[in-house]
C-alpha cells in the first residue's frame, strides 16, 4: 500500500495535539486562516486591478 492512510493521519493528529495542546494549535488554525483569507483578498484585489491595465487591441 502506499501513501498514508486514514489511520496515520489521525495518529499523526493525536500526537501533535499532545504535543502542542488544542488551545495553541486553535491559535495556529486561526492564523493560517487569516493569512490564507489576506491572500486571496490580495490576489482578487489584483486580478480586479490587473482588468484596468490590459492594453488594447
């Protein structure tokens, strides 16, 4: 079998719960959240900005 199954992923999540706690890992789930939400705000912000400044044809 290869690649990871269902059952590593979920041993792999225990242990690193045990490791960092469920309070610290909510604060790192709640900032990769905002960093993945500014990036696409960014990127949309760009892609509307970008529209502008195509050159005619």
């Amino acid at each position: 079998m290869t690649g990871i199954s269902i059952w590593q992923l979920a041993i792999i999540a225990v242990i690193i719960a045990l490791i960092f706690g469920t309070k610290r890992l909510k604060t790192i789930g709640g900032d990769v959240g905002e960093s993945i939400k500014g990036f696409k705000k960014a990127m949309s912000d760009d892609e509307l900005s970008g529209k502008d400044e195509l050159p005619k044809l």
